[in-house]
C-alpha cells in the first residue's frame, strides 16, 4: 500500500512539472545510467569506449541543458518581479516611475 501512495506521490509532481524540468531529469538519468556502464564495463574487462563517448557527450548536453533551464528560471522571475515591482511602485510613486524600474529590472 506504501509503495502505490508513493508513486501516485511522485506521478502527481511530474505531473505539474514543467516540461523542461522533466527534461533536465531525464538527461540526468540517462548520463547517469551511462556513466555506470562505463564504470561497471570498465572494472569487469569489456572495452567500452564507445559508451564512454555517449557518455561524455551526455554530460556535456546535461551542461546545457542545466545553463539554459537557470537562464529560462532567471528571466521568469525577472518579469515576475518586474510586474510586483509595478503595482506596488505605482501606487506610491505613480505610473512613470514604475515603469522606468520594470525597465531596469528587465534589462539584461
């Protein structure tokens, strides 16, 4: 009974995880899967350098992928700042000011 409440648990959060999220877990996985192949080939005597090229190859996709999901977070939550910034500056300080904050927050 434990291990269904479990996985309904974890199948509810990959539910209402973001698809780049997913994506980013999943490119861990395999590199992970591969990087033990690679160990465990090595250690029993199997020549795997092919497999230790995916694996290289996998990790340097799992560095992109990681830049670009942090870039992707950054610039939501400049918006998302950027538009908090607006309703509580334009109630105190007016429209015009806000507005040249949101612009400052939001560039790059």
């Amino acid at each position: 009974m434990r291990k269904r409440k479990l996985f309904s648990l974890i199948g509810e959060r990959l539910k209402k995880a973001e698809f780049s999220k997913m994506s980013l877990i999943l490119h861990y996985l395999v590199s992970a899967v591969l990087i033990a192949v690679v160990i465990v080939g090595t250690l029993t005597g199997y020549d795997v350098t092919n497999v230790a090229m995916l694996a290289g190859a996998s990790v340097l996709v799992d560095g992109y992928d990681t830049k670009h999901y942090f870039w992707k977070a950054r610039n939501e939550n400049r918006a998302k700042y950027a538009q908090q910034f607006v309703k509580d500056l334009a109630q105190a300080y007016g429209i015009d000011a806000a507005i040249r904050v949101a612009d400052t927050v939001l560039k790059e």
